[in-house]
C-alpha cells in the first residue's frame, strides 16, 4: 500500500491534489493521522506571536561615535592651545630678556624705535589679512589672548601723560613683544594653510 507523502497532504490541505490521495485519505488511518498532525502544526505555527525586526541601531551608534569624535578633538585642542599659549609665553620672556635695557641707555631713539617697530608690526599684520582666514581653535585662542594684551597695553599709552620716560619705553617694548607674536602666529597659519 502506497500512503500519501507530506507533498499530497499539503496539496490537499491547500483543496488541491490528486483524485487518487483523497481517496487514500478517507480509507487510510495514518495518513489521517498525518492529516490532522498537518492541521495542528498549522494552527500552532499561525498562533506563534510575530517577530518584528529590531529597531534600526544605526542613529544610536553614529552619535556615540561622533560624541567620542568629539571629544578626542576638544581634548587635542586643548593640549594644542596650552602648547601654543606656551611656546608664545617662552618666546615673549626670552625676547623680553634679551631686549631689557640697561639702566644708561638714553631713551629717546629707543623709544622712537619701538614705535617705528610697533607700526612695521601693524602693516605687517594687515598684509596677511588674519580676518579673512580660517585658523584652529587653539590659534583663534591665542590670539584672542594676545589682543587683549595688546589692547591693555595700548590702554595703559593712552594713559601715558603722567608716566616717566622709562614706563613709556617698556609700555612699547612689550607692545612690540606682543605684535611679534601675533604677527607670529598669522604666519604660521598662513604657511599651514598653504595660502
């Protein structure tokens, strides 16, 4: 005796198959038991809950990448300010030793010097046009810090009529310093920049 295979049942199941399986079905105990072992199988498989895909992770996991990004490069830049800030810390105090003047010295062509000096500085800066370049945050940094001491410096000359003669010649020397370096820093930028 031929039974029915697990293509048949199905095929019946589905009101299709062949004349000759249906008739085997009705007269055939154990393909009757197949059968109905088909039909709980069925119902068992439409009664599982339905799985739905998980969430899309990827917008989770870009932002921590990029937070982390981030924070690496805030944590150079602020080594790469303190560093900037340092070197033009060191090259002001050497600069302003070699430049100190003796106590007989005149000072009035030093004073004349200073200012010339000061004024090439100021030309020097307008010729690299540092307001239309891009620079790091460290650099911008920097030469915030450095324009602010410029200004009170210059603050301090405008205020100059009641100093003695020396005040003023030191007042200009660290003018000059300061101009220096930021004229300094300008032209790394622009030879980093390649512009």
């Amino acid at each position: 005796m031929i039974h029915c295979t697990m293509e048949d049942l199905v095929s019946l199941k589905g009101g299709e198959g062949a004349a000759w399986a249906r008739r085997h079905l009705e007269g055939c105990p154990e393909c009757q038991k197949e059968y109905e072992g088909l039909h709980q199988r069925i119902a068992q498989l439409k009664a599982l809950p339905t799985l739905n895909p998980p969430r899309d992770r990827w917008p989770v996991i870009r932002a921590a990448i990029l937070a982390e990004r981030r924070k690496k490069r805030l944590v150079k830049v602020r080594w790469a300010s303190l560093a900037l800030a340092a070197s033009l810390a060191g090259l002001l105090t050497v600069r302003g030793v070699r430049h100190q003047p003796t106590a007989n010295t005149d000072a009035g062509p030093d004073l004349q010097s200073l200012v010339s000096r000061s004024q090439q500085l100021e030309e020097t800066l307008r010729l690299y046009d540092p307001a239309n370049r891009v620079m790091s945050a460290a650099r911008a940094g920097a030469v915030a810090d450095l324009e602010d001491r410029i200004a009170a410096v210059d603050a301090e000359l405008d205020q100059s009529s009641h100093q003695p003669r020396q005040d003023l010649v030191n007042l200009w020397r660290q003018r000059v310093q300061l101009m220096e370096g930021l004229v300094n820093v300008h032209v790394a930028t622009a030879t980093y920049s390649g512009m």
